[in-house]
C-alpha cells in the first residue's frame, strides 16, 4: 500500500494500534471489532504489536520506531527516519529474494510505522540453535539472500546514477554510528560501555594492548566508514532471522546502508560460530553436541559456497561492468569479500563477548566458571580471525578454526 502520512509523531499503544489497522482496512469490516492486539517487543529499539482476528486465523505485526533506544531510554536520542530506511530496504529486498523477507502492507514516515506479515508460526533462530534445532535450508537461504542483495545493488550490475542515488537513500548515519562504536570501537578499549565478568579482566586487557589486533580493527573499521559496495542489512545475525522446517525469512533491517560486500556474511557467521562454542555446554548428550556442530560447521561452509556460486552465475548472466569479462576480477573481488568477512566476524565475536550487547547463546550458560572459560575460548577465536584474516585462502580453513576453538 501507499505510504499516508499522519500529522504527528506519537507512540502507539494497543488502543491505537487498533485506529492505524481499521485504516488500512487489512481485515474485513465485520473482523474489527473481534480483533486482539498485544504488544510482544523484546527488543531494544522499536515497539511491537501483534494484531490478529482469531476467528478467521489471519494476523499482521505493527512495528514503530520510538525516538530513543528503548534498552536506554529517552537519554539516548534516535532518528525516526531508520523506520523508513527499514520499510525501504524490505521493499527491495523484495524485489531480489521476496521468499526470504515479510511481506510489507503499510508504513507511515510521520508515525514511522511499518506493518508486515505476521511470522509467528516461524521461530528466531538463535534461540532455536541454542535448543539445538537444525534448519536443511538455512545455508542455502543465508547464501542466495546476501548474494542476491550483493550483486542487484552494486556496481556491478547497477547505472552509476542509480547506485549513488542508492547510497543517498540509504543513508543511515545515526544507526551506523552505533555500529561504529559497539562493534569496531568501544570493545577495544576500555570504554564504559563494555561488559563482562570481572574474572575476563586480563584476557580483556591483552585484547586492548595488542597494538598487532588494533591496527587490524582499525583498518576493518575504516572499510566499514567509507566502503559504499553494497546495501547491507547491517545487522544479520541469529536474532534477525526467522526459521521454520521449510521457511527462513531475514528482518529487521533497520540498520541497512551501503557498506563492504563482507559485512553481513560476517555476522551470520559469527554468531554460528559463537553457538558453536555454546553446544559444548547446551548439547547435553555428546552425539547430539557433535550432531549440532556438525551441522553448524556445515552451515557456515554451504552458505559462503552458495555466496559465491550465485554472486558468480549473477555475474556471467547480468554484469554490466566494463571489467566484468577480465580474467581474475571476479575472484580477486570474492576473495576480498572473503578475507573482509572472516575480520568483521572476529570484531562481532569481541563485541558480542565483552561488549554492550551480548548473545544469549553464552550468556544462558548457568555455571559462571564454564561461562568465563568458553568466553575466553571467543575472545581467542575472534582475536585470530582479526590478525590473521589475510592468511585465509579458503572456507575450509575458517570452518577448521571454528571447529578447533
């Protein structure tokens, strides 16, 4: 539907969330007045309504941005305008990989609002993985997404108008500099921001004395400020993706703008990887442990070879640039992405470690001392990954790192 813009900003309730819906008229006329509304958000920005007509079974979410981080409060201001970035970047996902994100049905730039199809028969998949849940279709799904999104909106396949009209309409400064500080910056420093256990003090000091390591981050960092390739998601990790057996379906990209090619597969890798560490305590029965970091494992691998197997059929099919037919510009552009992934995951490994934002995959591991261990056994595997991401030539050897930490 056509954006319709209100007079003024308010936060909606579940009174009127229930006005914006019979506006919209989603469900019939005789369903409005049966209808349930719950506010079901968790998260750290935005509110969210869960809007259903139980008779007939059919239900949306509303979503609004509020004008501050809600795990804050009103002392951290933020732009409403990341509630139009978010429903812009949806759209065209949609146009590329439509199986893979919500429906949109409505936004509203004054109340910045975006209402979507409902996936509650789908589950978040971090607190699947960390049940011990596998999805055959994830990496295939992962892989095809950021492929797909890769390629349709870089350079390569887009007029220089267009791609740089593009970067203006994605424009995201306010939400990328929360990027720039939780993952690139405050962890490496002893920043007020950060949190862990007191019992990780030195190993978190090392980390901010390794003058090798920072110089390392720095440059990832820069890529990251000033690198316009293509439209990230900008925060693709297991918490940002809904799964069921045959469905996997990527949200919230409300922290979407132009960014290195890297970025995103990184995090999804990250955070598998972090699970991966987290199984050797969840995992209760040892085939079971070695079943899901199998599959992990196997995850990571399949999703960056379905990356380059489709970013590179894109290619040869759809290749507008003037280079595209030159012999190695295709695989020297893969393997920078590559090495640039393996970096940005380690920096999301630190940060989800010792920085603001954690992950419940090590967080919920009840005995404190097997917690500080397997955080330290992160801290030592996202150190790696950031100092030597040069050296790896492959998918294999980062599986085979992942899997010896």
């Amino acid at each position: 539907m056509s954006v319709k813009v209100k007079s003024a900003y308010e936060p909606l309730n579940e009174l009127t969330v229930l006005e914006i819906v019979k506006d919209i008229h989603y469900f019939e006329a005789a369903a409005e007045n049966e209808l349930k509304v719950k506010e079901i958000g968790d998260g750290n920005l935005n509110l969210v309504f869960h809007v259903e007509h139980p008779s007939s079974q059919t239900s949306l979410i509303v979503k609004q941005a509020l004008p501050y981080a809600k795990v804050v409060g009103e002392s951290w201001p933020l732009t409403l305008d990341r509630a139009r970035i978010e429903s812009d970047a949806l759209l065209k996902q949609s146009e590329f990989v439509s199986t893979l994100v919500p429906k949109i049905y409505y936004s509203d730039q004054t109340l910045a609002i975006t209402i979507m199809e409902d996936l509650s028969d789908h589950v978040i998949l971090r607190k699947a993985l960390v049940e011990g849940k596998t999805y055959r279709k994830l990496a295939e799904d992962i892989g095809t997404f950021t492929a797909k999104m890769a390629f349709y909106t870089s350079d390569f396949y887009l007029h220089p108008f267009e791609k740089k009209d593009q970067v203006q309409r994605f424009s995201n400064p306010e939400l990328c500099k929360i990027t720039e500080d939780l993952v690139f910056t405050d962890p490496f420093f002893n920043h007020d921001t950060n949190d862990f256990p007191k019992e990780l003090q030195s190993q978190v000091e090392k980390i901010w004395n390794d003058k090798e390591l920072l110089r390392e981050v720095a440059d990832l960092r820069y890529s990251f400020l000033t690198r316009a390739e293509i439209l990230l998601h900008g925060d693709l990790h297991t918490g940002s993706i809904f799964v069921k057996e045959n469905s996997t379906k990527v949200i919230d990209p409300e922290f979407a703008f132009y960014g290195p090619a890297g970025f995103d597969i990184a995090h999804f890798f990250a955070n598998l990887a972090l699970n991966h560490l987290a199984q050797n305590v969840h995992a209760k029965e040892p085939f079971h442990r070695e079943s899901v970091q199998g599959y992990l494992l196997e995850t990571i691998n399949k999703t960056w070879m379905t990356y380059e197997t489709v970013f590179t059929n894109l290619w040869h099919e759809h290749a507008l640039d003037p280079f595209a037919k030159t012999d190695g510009v295709l695989e020297r552009f893969l393997h920078k992405t590559f090495q640039d992934a393996v970096g940005f995951a380690g920096c999301e490994i630190i940060r989800r470690t010792i920085g603001l934002a954690h992950v419940a995959d090590l967080d919920s591991i009840e005995q404190k001392d097997i917690e500080v261990f397997y955080k330290k056994k992160a801290l030592e595997l996202g150190s790696c990954l950031i100092k030597y991401r040069k050296t790896f030539t492959s998918i294999t050897e980062l599986v085979n790192k992942i899997k010896d930490a």
